[in-house]
C-alpha cells in the first residue's frame, strides 16, 4: 500500500531529474565561501588572516599530533605524555580528530597546518551544500533546480556554520544531516538499511558530540514522518520498528568509538557537576534579531538563514496547500526545537547535560535545518503561491526588521548598515518571489538564486570581519622557532624520559607539547582529569577542568614532576602576534643553559627527578591549605622523603610606601584605597633579601584583574584564569626584591601575600636522595614503560603519571601487581624489598569490548539485510512519496 507525505492532493509540474544539481552545489558554496573570505581578508589561500577561536589555541596542536601518529608514533593512540602530565586520547580522537577529511591535512607541511584546516573547512561547507542539494532532490523532486541551489546555499552557508567554522569538527554533523534524514526516509520506506545504518555510524565515529544531537532530532523526525505518512497502527509499529533497529545496528558499528570514549568520559568531563540553572534562559527575547544580515557571535543562537527560507517557512503555515496535519506536525517539531532557546533544561539537553563553553546554542543547526526543510516543502508550490503564501510572510519579515531596530542598542552586531542591507535583500528577494508567481520566465528564477547568492555572501564576509583572527604567518613563525629549539634539546639529551615546558605561548595555545612531540605538564583539551585540576590548585599552578598552564612553576614544583628542561624568552607580549610572555621563571637565572635561540634560551633542571621513584609505603597526602602555596609545596615533598626539611625561610615586606591611597587591615584580609579616585595609585612593598637564592612572592589570585603587578621593574603578566594564589619568582636585585602594586581600580582587596626564599641545597639534597631509589626505565613508549627500581624495604613506586582507574596495568617481576592511587594524583605501584622489574602497560580502556560489539553490528547488518531481502518481494514496500 503507497501512501503521501503531502496529504492535499494536486499536480505537480512534470520536470526531469536532476542528478548533478549536488555538484552544482558544491561548486558553487566553495566560490561563494572562498570569495566572501577575500572580501573580508579571512582567506589565508589569498593572504588573509583567518586563525582564531579554539581552532587558534587548542585545535592546530590536536591535528600536530594527529600528524606524528600517522608518521610511526603509533604508541601515543591511546596515552600522551603530550596530553599534560599524561592522559588518555580516547575522548579526543572521537571528538577532534577521526572524521575522514582530517587525512587531507596530511599532504600539507606541519607548519602550514592553519591553511590545511582552512581547506578543510572550505571543503567542508561545500560539501553540505552538496549534501543538502541531494537530500532536496529526493525529498522533493518537482523542487526547481533554482531553489534547490539556493537552499542549498543557504544550509551550508547559515549563521550556525559561518560563525563556528572554526570548530570544524562539528560540520561534519552538519554535512551529514541531510543525508541521514534521506537516508532514514528510505529506512520507513524501502526497508534500506545500509545507507541510514552506515551513516548513523559514520556521523557517531566522526563526532559522538555532535552524532548526540543528530541522534535526538532523528527520533523527532521519525515521529514526523509517522504521523505524515499514516495509515494504521500497524504500519506505523513496523516503522518505528525499523527505526529503532537502524539505530541500534548504527549504534553498534560505532560501539568501537563510543565504548572507549563513553569510559574516558566518566573519568574525566563527566565528574562534573551540572550547575543549578534558572527555568527561562536569559536573552530569548532577542532571538529574531539573529535573522539579521551579518549578525556576529554575540552569545545567542545562530539561526540565520536569508530571506528566502524564513520568508517560505512562514508561508508554509498560512499555505492552503498543505494539510493542517501536516502543519500542526511540522509545527510541532520546530518549537520542539526552538524550546531550547527559551528552557535552561532543554538547552541543557541538546549539550548531553554538560553547560556548553564559551560558544552556546551548538544544536542551532538543527534549528535552522528544519526550517529550510520545511521551506523547501513550501517552494515546492512556488508556481501556485497567491496573497495568502506570500502577504504573511512579508508582514513577519517587516515585524523583524522592526524589532532589530528597536534592539540594536542591546545586541551586539545591529548597526544601521546591516539593517539596511538586511532590508534591502528581504525586498529585492520578495520582490522577485512574487514577479515568479506573476510571470514564468526563467530569469525570475535565476534572479532569485543571484539574491540569494549576494545575501549569505554578504553575511559571510560581515561575520568573518568581526571574527577575532591573527595572520597565519604568526603560526608559521612560532611553530618553525620551537620546532629549533625544542629538536635541539632531544638531540642533546637521551635520557629515557624528562619533561619540558616554557612560560610563553602563542595564541594562550597550552598544546605545544602535541604539535613539537614532547612530554609536558601544560594542556588545553575538552577532556581532562580533575584531579590534575585540584592539584595544581594545590600548588598554586593555574588549571581548571579541562586545561593546565604550567607558566609560572617553582624550582620544587619544576623537580617533583621531573620538568627538566624549561623555556624563558625575552620576547615581549605582542598582541598583533597573539604572543604572550608570561615572564614569571627568574628565579631558574642560576640554573645552566642548554641552548639559546630566537630569543629563546633553555635552562636544565639537574635536580629533576625520573618519572618514577621510590617513596615511603606509608606515605602520608598532606593536607593542602588554600593560601598558603609554598606551604603546601614544602608538604608535598617532606611526604616524599619522609622528612620534615624547610625548604622554603619566610621574608618579612617592609611597610608598603603609598602613593595616594591608604592601607587596612581586617580579619578577612588587605585593602587599599585610593584617595583620590581620579588620579593613580601605587603601593611599593620592599623586601630585604640579602642572600642571592630563588625568592617567591605569592600574591592573591584576585590581583589578576584589580592591579597592575610589577616584580623587580619587570611587569607581570598573569595567566588570563588562576584559581589558587600566585607564587612569582625571581632572584633578588642588590639585596632586596621591589613588588609594585599599581591599582586598575578604586579599591583592591587582597588575603595572601607571602614572601620566601628557597635553599636549592636542601632542594638538592632531598632529590639526590629520591634519584638513588629512581625507576631506571630501559623502555619508554607513552604505552609502557618498563625498568628496574631497588627498594631497601616494604616501599612504593611513586610515578607523576595521572591516576586512572582504568587502561594501566602494572606487572612487578613478570607477575600483575595493584596499582594505586598516591597524592589523590599519581599512580603509585606498592614494592617489596629488593631488586624489581616493573612494567607498566596501557591498554586503551573498553577498546576490546568497543569492537567486539562493532563486529557484532556488522553480523546483525549481514543478518537483517538477508532476511529483508527474502522478505520484501512478498510484503511490497511502504513507500513515501
């Protein structure tokens, strides 16, 4: 029995298939795309400046490192040392790195990576105008080629993929949107199992993050297309039948991906708390000013999508074309939808119950998505629109107008140019809309593809101006300096295994240890373990949940996670150059230097310990204080050592000299005043320190944004979050150290400022003494690690590798042994006394399982395709037309 989608029964213009409009498409989104980026100097293939974002600071390291695996370090696949102080891969290969387009940026040199990321986006954008088209081809068959093309355009050119198209991991889910809801209808239709079953799998492997959201509007559109095609219980159950068993087969093919994943996600991003939000999200008001020409990233949901979609899928509801069940139920969907720009909840939802950061409203494109769909339906009556199709329509575009104009004191991005372009096109696209109905002329309908071509590239080459973006060339330069100093460090020193680290970074991008192939203590990654987070609190590192910045360590910091090798440069911040200087290490001025270059110069740590030793069986976690760093430092290792050494003598700050402003004292802490609001203030804290040693100053985390800090004349910049106070090192200058607190306000408000003096000797001391019961490691691959450690009694093996409750292993003489958790940090390995072989071996947690259910998809796949096909010749076929 054959049953219609479109309920209303009428004629539809006979006119042949198009089968290349796809390639059309895609044609014409890479022109459109790539010229928009010369108009705005985003092109970097024409010179352009097109780095920025996350893609700037984070993802340019992931895809480095992606690289050094294809070239042989196949070890790091599951675990890096790269990864901070060590962490598992599996979270970011499936949610940066394994969609298929990644392989092109493999043909390009490493340090041309930005461009080979822009070709891929390019790439990427055309390539949803393509699918788009498809899609629309078979769904809609009588569309015109015309509107096919600019539907086409305005998908894969929408506000949503403009303005994040830096985080192109997430446009492969945009890519394959259409061709799931293709391939689904012919799941409820044909019983074809393979194309929507493949997918599915394709869209979960490429980006389980973004495969979530896809698989949550799948099921609405299931419920769509079963209320659009009923017919009876009956073959409504078999559909959703269908459904659900597509999507468990789809579900299983990727199970080698999401299994692996779905572990490494509950043991880091998934420990955290879901914030208590308020019902009614802020700022939902504003939402129509998002249809708005040029509209930049400014906090609310990306929906633009030109003239012509928004004027049909308004149209679409006042059409007496369509039937009201049809209305009602595409409707539904849509608010469904939109539900997520006004219910925290809903929000919340879309995100997989994780408060998305920094860029919101990710799940915007299905938004826009079913709009364009459900105007496509519409233009499929282009021919047969009257008063009713398009008056509507005109008034809800004139409302909109109007309401922009009234917001564009309280949105960013509305000025009155952007308004009038926004008219301009809203008319010129309207105007020949309806001169199509009146007349029958092809050049109305190439008129209307032109308009919407100068909209979305009008719209793309505003966004891209407003982006925040650097000079390729930038990157160039940095990545070719570290790539010399950091090859000269390895070629000189062949120990088995040391860290390296540096307090400058380009772009505040904390991966340079992905994209130079080095163990590091500094990272920046969506998916990290807390506890490194509270530890460096603890120590007074700046971390947070899913990033590290090892910028402004200590000698005893810089010992202890065997950070042997740290980088100083005398480069100033340059922010043209997305350069920063964090200028917080001379307090290393005394250590040797390996090697000077570009501005750069490498100091040794010789006092570093191995990356396992052995420590007492009884060692004790100290109890961390919050304000007192050094404090909890000077604990950390008397743990270690069993001791109670001071490593650090306390310092005593004169009376701050004033300069317009007053100091007090209370029980909650320091405030200076300014007196005369109007003019500067400065408070100058001297301190006598009249032995030539490392000297610390921790300072409150709150001065960060109150003052401006100077250290010996030299300016201090601060990592842009700090959690913990602040330790800042130097060496005294002429028997005392010069803090300089220069107020950015009215009133800064303070509770820790200590300052102390560090004996490298004692430091020594307590290192030799660790280094004599050392891991001697003869193997080291960031999968095993395998060496020989002597214990003189019942102790234990103490690396500064992050705990995990799953993935390492641990053998002592050939024979499994426990491993266990030190420090509420580290894995530790208890020992017996004596002469030890111990091996450590990473397995990438759930993998095993991940692919046994693969393969078991593949078999059901097999299974059902067989027993569909025996079957189908004697059931016929549900079709939807």
């Amino acid at each position: 029995m054959a049953f219609s989608v479109n309920v209303v029964d009428f004629d539809y213009q006979s006119r042949p298939a198009r089968r290349w409009d796809w390639l059309l498409a895609f044609g014409l989104a890479a022109v459109l795309f790539f010229a928009a980026g010369i108009v705005a100097q985003a092109n970097p293939l024409t010179g352009g400046s097109w780095l920025g974002g996350d893609l700037s600071q984070q993802y340019v390291s992931f895809f480095q490192y992606y690289r050094h695996v294809w070239a042989g370090a196949t070890d790091q696949i599951g675990y890096s040392f790269a990864n901070g102080l060590g962490g598992s891969m599996a979270g970011n290969w499936a949610y940066y790195l394994l969609s298929p387009f990644n392989l092109l940026t493999l043909l390009f040199p490493a340090s041309q990576i930005p461009l080979a990321l822009y070709v891929l986006v390019w790439l990427k954008i055309s390539c949803a105008a393509a699918a788009m088209s498809f899609m629309l081809r078979k769904v809609e068959p009588t569309l015109e080629r015309t509107i096919n093309l600019a539907l086409a355009i305005s998908y894969a050119m929408m506000g949503y993929a403009i303005i994040y198209q830096m985080n192109l991991m997430w446009l492969d889910g945009v890519i394959l949107l259409p061709l799931l809801v293709w391939a689904l209808r012919r799941l409820l239709d044909q019983r074809s199992y393979v194309p929507y079953t493949l997918l599915l799998a394709l869209a979960v492997i490429s980006n389980y993050y973004i495969a979530y959201m896809l698989a949550a509007f799948l099921v609405l559109y299931c419920l769509y297309m079963v209320i659009m095609s009923w017919a009876d219980w009956r073959k409504a159950g078999k559909q959703i039948v269908r459904f659900v068993w597509g999507s468990l087969l789809g579900g299983l093919l990727s199970m080698v991906v999401v299994v692996p994943t779905l572990l490494d996600l509950l043991a880091g991003k998934g420990t955290q708390a879901t914030p208590h939000l308020p019902l009614i999200m802020q700022g939902w008001t504003l939402v129509p000013t998002k249809l708005i020409l040029g509209s930049p990233s400014n906090g609310l949901p990306n929906v633009f999508i030109g003239t012509l979609a928004m004027f049909a899928f308004v149209g679409y509801f006042f059409s007496t074309r369509f039937a009201l069940r049809e209305k009602i139920a595409g409707g539904l969907v849509a608010l469904i939808l939109a539900s997520g720009f006004l219910f925290n909840a809903v929000n919340l939802f879309w995100h997989g119950m994780q408060l998305p950061q920094a860029y919101p409203f990710r799940f915007s494109f299905l938004v826009s998505f079913w709009l364009i769909y459900l105007a496509a339906t519409q233009l499929t009556q282009i021919d047969y629109w009257h008063f009713e199709s398009w008056f509507p329509s005109t008034l809800v575009g004139v409302a909109v107008l109007g309401y922009a104009f009234l917001m564009r004191h309280r949105v960013v991005g509305i000025t009155w140019s952007r308004l009038l372009l926004s008219a301009f096109f809203f008319l010129l696209i309207m105007a020949t809309v309806v001169l199509w109905e009146k007349r029958s002329e092809r050049l109305w309908r190439w008129l209307v593809l032109l308009a919407v071509v100068g909209e979305f590239g009008a719209n793309a080459a505003l966004v891209a101006r407003q982006m925040v973006r650097v000079p390729t060339a930038t990157y160039t330069e940095y990545y070719q300096r570290t790539h010399q100093w950091v090859q000269t460090v390895q070629k000189q020193d062949d120990t088995a295994f040391y860290r390296l680290d540096k307090n400058f970074v380009r772009a505040n991008d904390r991966g340079d240890a992905f994209g130079q192939d080095y163990a590091s203590a500094s990272v920046f990654t969506s998916n990290t373990q807390p506890a490194i987070a509270k530890f460096y609190t603890a120590v007074g590192l700046p971390a947070y949940g899913y990033w590290a910045a090892y910028t402004n360590g200590t000698r005893l910091t810089d010992t202890f996670l065997g950070i042997k090798y740290f980088a100083t440069t005398t480069q100033q911040t340059t922010p043209a150059a997305n350069f920063t200087n964090y200028g917080q290490r001379n307090d290393l001025a005394t250590q040797p230097i390996t090697t000077q270059q570009s501005k750069v110069t490498v100091r040794e740590n010789t006092d570093a310990l191995p990356l396992g030793f052995a420590v007492p069986s009884n060692m004790v976690t100290p109890t961390y204080q919050t304000l007192d760093i050094l404090g909890n430092q000077n604990n950390l290792f008397n743990a270690l050592t069993g001791a109670d050494d001071a490593y650090f003598t306390p310092l005593t700050a004169t009376a701050p000299k004033l300069t317009n402003a007053v100091l007090t004292k209370s029980l909650t802490g320091t405030t200076i005043t300014k007196k005369n609001p109007a003019k500067p203030a400065q408070a100058v804290f001297t301190i006598a320190a009249p032995r030539q040693l490392p000297t610390y100053i921790t300072i409150d985390q709150s001065l960060l944004n109150t003052a401006r800090v100077t250290l010996n004349d030299q300016t201090i910049t601060f990592f842009p979050a700090q959690y913990a106070p602040v330790p800042l090192g130097t060496l005294p200058r002429h028997g005392r150290v010069t803090l300089t607190l220069n107020l950015l306000s009215n009133k800064i408000q303070y509770q820790a400022m200590q300052i102390d003096q560090l004996h490298p000797n004692i430091l020594q001391e307590a290192a030799t003494k660790l280094k004599q019961q050392s891991w001697r490691l003869r193997k080291v691959k960031a999968n095993e690690l395998a060496g020989a450690i002597t214990t003189t009694r019942d102790q234990q093996l103490l690396t500064t590798i992050p705990y995990s409750r799953r993935g390492w292993t641990a053998t002592v003489d050939g024979k499994p042994a426990a491993i266990k958790q030190a420090l509420n940090t580290f894995i530790s390995v208890p020992l017996k006394a004596g002469q030890h072989q111990v091996v450590l071996r990473y397995r990438i947690p759930g993998m095993r399982l991940g692919i046994g259910l693969s393969i078991a998809g593949l078999v059901l796949l097999i299974g059902t395709l067989i027993i569909v096909r025996r079957k189908r010749p004697a059931d016929g076929d549900d079709e939807i037309q």
